[in-house]
C-alpha cells in the first residue's frame, strides 16, 4: 500500500489522478485498455466490453516489462492500473 500512497495523499482531482496521474514528473505514459470512442459525443465509458474480454493481453504484459526497462529500479517498478 505505501507504494501508492501518493494517490491519497493528492491534491489533484480525482479524473485527472486517474487519467494523466500525479502532476510534476518529466514524461508519462498511458497505456489504454478500452476502445477510443467510435462516435462524436461517446463517452469512453460507453464502449461495451464483452465480458470474456481478458484485462492482461499479451500486449500488455510485454508493454509493462518494456516499461519497466525505463526505471532505475527494474526489480522494483509499481504501475498504477
């Protein structure tokens, strides 16, 4: 839990915590697990997932292993998902 004690401790509103992550670092990355709107006005909360859709893809895996190769501390990386 203290790995992620910065989420509680932020100032920050709670959709941009969520979306961007804590302000101040020099780049961030966002890997996305939902489909882009397909339609003007569509919400991203509005894309229907099937419910067999797996969270960890391969593609994800393989992303946060190539992320975590951009830290000082490899063997002690957090992301926040």
């Amino acid at each position: 839990m203290a790995a992620a004690a910065w989420l509680a401790r932020s100032r920050a509103p709670a959709d941009q915590l969520i979306t961007f992550g804590p302000a101040g670092y020099e780049a961030y990355a966002r890997l996305r697990y939902i489909p882009d709107p397909i339609s003007p006005g569509q919400l991203e909360t509005d894309v229907d997932l099937p419910a067999e859709r797996e969270l960890w893809s391969p593609q994800a895996r393989r992303a946060l292993h190539v992320l975590a190769e951009f830290t000082t501390t490899p063997d002690r990386c957090f992301f926040c998902i």
